[in-house]
C-alpha cells in the first residue's frame, strides 16, 4: 500500500523520511488521496461494532485451538 496509504521509508534512515515528507508537502492531491483512502479505512474496518466482531471471531477461534504442548 505504499503511496496508496502512507509511505514505506527504510528503518533507521532520516533522510527517506525527510523526503517522504517533502513529497507530501508538495503534493496537495497525494494528500487528499491518502486522506480518504485511510479515512474510508478507518470507517469501513475500525468502527465499534466491527472491532467487537473481530475480538469476538478472535477468541472464539483461540477456544478451538487445541492446546499447546509444553
């Protein structure tokens, strides 16, 4: 999702994240774009309901797992 949603910058480098930043502060339509995309992320996966869901499903598949070996 890179430049889909945010940028991948590589660890430990200040200068790719300084240039990530100045890519954003030049591109007023980058923004706008990565803005909506994560906001309708946001609304579409993270709602109250979906979370409860999503905890729900989790714990209900770690009950069936069998139990591990020591």
């Amino acid at each position: 999702m890179d430049q889909k949603s945010g940028f991948l910058c590589q660890q430990d480098n200040v200068n790719d994240f300084v240039e990530k930043i100045k890519i954003l502060g030049r591109d007023k339509n980058l923004r706008q774009s990565m803005s909506l995309f994560n906001r309708e992320r946001i609304v579409e996966n993270f709602t109250l309901e979906k979370m409860a869901e999503n905890y729900l499903r989790l714990y209900k598949d770690v009950l069936r797992a069998p139990p591990v070996a020591p």
